[in-house]
C-alpha cells in the first residue's frame, strides 16, 4: 500500500507509542493501556515481535505475537488493530516473520460477537475458529467491552495455505433450531447434520453501548449454540456479509 510501511519495533519510544495506540483503540485511560510499553518490551526481549504500520508518520496499525510451547511450530497473536484496509497487511508481516523462524500455525482469539473481525479472520485470512472459550478474561472494563462477558473464539491460521472459497451450504433451506433476542432465527442446522448457521449482531460494540442488557442476551444465546455446536465437532469456517457464520463437521466415514 503506497506510503504504509511496517516494521518490528524494539526500541522503547516505538513499544510507548504502540502501546498508547492500543489505549486509543480500547479507549481505555492514558494511565491505563490495555499492554503497558514494558509488557511489550520483555515480550520482544523474550523473542516475541511487535509490528508497527506507520501510514507516513502516522502510526495505524500495529501487532504483537510470540511463539507457542516448545516444539510445536506455532506463533500466538497477542493483539492486533489496524485501521480500515491496513489488518491485511498487518497480519501478513505478522505472518512473514512467524513463518520465518518456523512456524506453521498462528493462533489468537477474538470476540464473535463482533462480525467484521469474524469476516477478516475466516474470510479474508482463511482461519478457522477451532475452540470457544466462556468469559476467557473475565469482565472487560474497557470502552469497547463495557463490561461484558468476554467469551473468545480461538482461530487458528495454517500460515502455508493460501486463503480458499469455502461452501457456505444452503441456510436458507435449513430449519431454525434456536430463536434470537430480536425474535428471528438465531441458528438453523441442515438436515444432514454437516452444517449449522449462526447469526451474531452487525454492530455489537454500538449496541453494548445502547442497551447492555440486550447484548448479554446476545452473548449467552450465541454461546449456547456455539458450545453445542463444538461439542460435536463442528468448526467455524466462515462468516457471511450479513452476519451468518458457517459452521462445518465433515461427514462421518
């Protein structure tokens, strides 16, 4: 992208204004930074990367990872944010730099209810929600949580494979197995029991910030299906534009 670049950061004045962008996207106080520089700076000095995007001088986007157990040739995304058009090339040098010291995976969670970050992370990187945890961290006070119950979708990114079609199924023909807050389907499953579809709210952060209420609904209802769901071995493989994610078992042999 022209006049973006992105590289990793060591020094201490770079990890501060990284961490103080993440404050800015988690709008949380200046005193108070969702990863403090010094947390950033031990996690470089144990061999983990921070990248920065810097459109100009401007900082706009930034990652941190490290590498997972002994032996097990994965990379663990941190945190990553990025302003709109720059998540792709973020992850990409997150990538590069994973893939260049022997990783084969990259793991990370993120909230599923928030659907644009489910499109970039099945869709667009071709991940695949493979684990979902209830209330991972606890309460988040941040300006984006509110307070919510953090349940986290872990993906996990074959770092080698390029990012494919995937066969959203027919939902529309499949009948509705779950009833959302809003009094329309939440979930329908085919018959053939290989695909089950779920529905999350366009914008969750506006509506936690409306009606708090509501999207603990929200959250409890999609974490029913979800919990059902994995429990026999069903995948996250996709996220429709309207907010329908697919999810997907293979047939048993």
């Amino acid at each position: 992208m022209t006049g973006v670049s992105i590289r990793t950061v060591h020094d201490v004045a770079g990890l501060a204004a990284v961490s103080a962008y993440f404050g800015e996207v988690w709008r949380t106080p200046r005193t108070a930074p969702p990863y403090p520089a010094e947390v950033l700076h031990s996690l470089v000095h144990a061999g983990g990367a921070v990248h920065a995007a810097h459109d100009g001088q401007r900082l706009a986007g930034a990652c941190a990872a490290v590498f997972g157990p002994p032996g097990s040739r994965e990379a663990y995304s941190l945190v990553a944010a990025a302003e709109p058009g720059l998540g792709q090339a973020v992850k990409q040098a997150q990538r590069a730099w994973a893939l260049g010291l022997g990783a084969r995976t990259m793991r990370w969670t993120f909230d599923p209810l928030v659907a644009r970050n489910a499109r970039f992370n099945l869709a667009k990187l071709g991940a695949a929600g493979t684990e979902y945890l209830v209330d991972f961290y606890g309460p988040m006070r941040d300006g984006v949580n509110g307070g919510d119950e953090s349940d986290r979708l872990t993906v996990t990114w074959d770092l080698a494979a390029p990012a494919g079609p995937y066969d959203p199924g027919d939902r529309e023909a499949a009948p509705a197995t779950h009833r959302a807050p809003d009094g329309e389907p939440l979930a329908r499953r085919d018959l053939a029991g290989l695909h089950v579809w779920c529905r999350v709210p366009d914008d969750v952060v506006r509506l936690r910030a409306a009606d708090p209420a509501l999207a603990l609904r929200w959250r409890r209802a999609v974490r029913e299906v979800f919990t059902e769901a994995f429990a026999q071995g069903f995948r996250a493989t996709g996220m429709s534009r309207d907010s329908w994610y697919t999810l997907t078992r293979k047939a048993a042999v």
